[in-house]
C-alpha cells in the first residue's frame, strides 16, 4: 500500500479531500500534514475583515473534511523536506514518510525589507488574525488586489488607511476601476511610493518621506517558502517548484506540487486560488490512475481566470481578460460563490 503524503491544506487539496469523501481511493494510506485544523478561506477574508462575515460563515473544518476523506490528519507545520529520502520534517520533531507526495502549502509574504518585524504580514492567514487589531492609522504596504481588498476592508470598519503602491495593478483597465474606488472610499492611495523600510513605532518610509502609523500590514508579493529551496527539488529563480503539466517535479516526479508552490515550466500561470482549484481536480484524479498503472493526464490551465476583488462595502470590481465591470450585482455573485464553495467542503 503507497504512503501518499499531502502537505498544506490549500485549495487544490481542499478539492482532493472533497474528492475523496465521495468516492474513496483504495490502495493508498493518505495522510494530510498542516499547521491549523480549521482555515479561513481567503476568498471571503476581506468580507470578514469588513464585517459581512461571521468567522464561522468563512471557516472551513480540514480535520472533519480529512475524516470524512478517510485522510489521517497530522496537526503540525513542515520545516524541511528531503525529497532525496522521502522525508518531511516537522517543526517538533516528527518525521513523516512517504512513497508519493503532493505540496499545496501556499506562499510567504515577500518581507524581506528592513525592518519588516516593525509589520504584520497578512499571510499566513490565521497567524494575521490572531494577531490583526483594530487601530486608529493603517499602512498597507503592497497594492495589488490583495492590498486594495484589505485597505478597502479596513477603511469600511472606520479606520484611516493608506495604501503605498510600487507598481501599478495590471491590466490598466483594473487599475483604473480599482483606484476610484479607493478614492470613493477615502483610502489615502499613494501610487508609485514604495516603501523603502519600516522603523519602530511603527514608521513608514517611502523614498524622503516618512509617516508614523499605529499598524503596518505587508501585502507585497508571494516569496518561496524557504523550505521548498532547500528540499532538493528543482525550483525556478524565485525558489518556487518547477513542474511538468502533470503537476510533477521536473526532478522528482514522486512529488506533485500544487497552487502557489508551483511554477509550470512551460506553461506559467498567475498564482491564484482560482488556478489552485483547478490544479486539486488534476491531481485527484492523476492520482487515482496512478494508482489504477494508467498514464497520467497533463493539467491544461485555463486561458483567462475572473478576478472578483471586494470594495469594503458590498461592491465587486470584476475582471477577466479584457473585461471588466464593477457593481453590487457582483458583490452577490461573489458572496454566492464563495458561499457554495465553502459549503461544499462541510
């Protein structure tokens, strides 16, 4: 019987417990290693910070979806993986086996700035809101989506926000949509200030400026977990797994790695939950002709994915391809998708 060892509960596992809860795969002990038993899903995270949610309508069992999956869960965090033994080593000692492996534990927040341990990086996502407090002044570092989602949030339960952007949201389009509403929703938006460091109090400073604040919140871009680099597996220059379109290592194929770990070697896609959902499905089911000797199937991403980015109220700006709209309408196509979807892992 193969050891089958799933790291991290994101999206694409999530979809793999599912899978299995309806139809069980025989011939494999599996088992799930992660650090929390229950996760908020980040697709409702900025309706929870803004208050449209209660912390249960957003909050998904993964040691109840792993039991009904007949998935041994393992409570602990992974802190090194020697893909040459088979190992993964956890952070109080355990070691765990395996003879197949699949990686879906997310990304870091890019905080290697100075005097990033002055901030709060929203990610991992129950270690923010542990920590997360209501303050009178925000900084949000980092205006992609997911910045603008959590400065609009936080705006809306009557904090000031400002908002530092680097670069631009893409495509223009978006961006244009995006920083009205920030204006409309007072969000002291900054384009083109990046953030050079954070100093103790906490201070922002931006190039000459400088702006003391009572919270700092890092939503920079995804960074490697610093294990991946060091695991023996091949990674791409940013220390991200590289994989063949069957979602195995291009250097052991024993692994597959799914969502944000991942970088598809000839077919590089955006790291979003919505591609990581899509990478779950392909894997349950390679895995079930793994098990059954059939070939595997490679993992086709989709061309374009939809983008809903929540406004702090209940208002969407949508985006796909070259489209784009924005309304209330999409905030309850949002609030209804997300609701299914959570719904469906229970």
């Amino acid at each position: 019987m193969k050891r089958v060892l799933l790291i991290g509960a994101g999206h694409g596992h999530l979809v793999v417990l599912r899978s299995l809860a309806d139809k069980p795969l025989y011939g494999a002990r599996i088992t799930l290693v992660t650090p929390y038993p229950k996760v908020v899903y980040s697709g409702m995270l900025p309706g929870l910070l803004a208050g449209h949610y209660r912390r249960a309508d957003a909050q998904i069992d993964v040691a109840a979806l792993a039991e009904r999956a007949y998935v041994e869960f393992e409570q602990g965090e992974v802190t090194r993986l020697d893909a040459a033994k088979r190992l993964a080593l956890l952070k109080d000692g355990r070691s765990l086996g395996y003879d197949l492996a699949s990686l879906n534990a997310g990304s870091l927040v890019d905080a290697r700035m100075p005097g990033a341990e002055h901030a709060l990086a929203v990610k991992p996502f129950e270690q923010f809101l542990a920590r997360l407090r209501l303050a009178e002044r925000v900084a949000v570092v980092g205006a992609g989506p997911a910045g603008a989602e959590l400065a609009m949030a936080l705006r809306h339960r009557g904090a000031p926000v400002t908002l530092y952007s680097e670069h631009p949201m893409q495509p223009p389009a978006l961006a244009e949509r995006v920083m009205r509403q920030l204006r409309r929703r007072k969000v002291d938006f900054r384009p083109g200030m990046a953030v050079t460091s954070i100093e103790a109090g906490p201070v922002v400073i931006a190039g000459s400026a400088r702006q003391a604040f009572d919270l700092v919140l890092l939503a920079t871009g995804a960074r490697a977990l610093p294990w991946l680099g060091d695991s023996g597996l091949a990674t791409d220059e940013r220390g991200f797994a590289l994989v063949h379109p069957t979602l195995q290592s291009v250097s052991h194929p024993e692994v597959f790695v799914l969502g944000d770990c991942a970088t598809l070697r000839d077919s590089p896609h955006p790291k979003s939950g919505v591609y990581a959902v899509r990478h779950g499905e392909s894997l349950v089911a390679n895995l079930r002709r793994l098990l059954a000797s059939q070939p595997l199937e490679p993992y086709v991403p989709q061309e374009v994915a939809l983008l809903l980015l929540t406004c702090g109220a209940r208002y969407v700006v949508a985006q796909r391809g070259n489209w784009t709209s924005q309304g209330r309408a999409l905030w309850w196509l949002k609030d209804r998708i997300d609701r299914r979807w959570v719904g469906s892992l229970r």
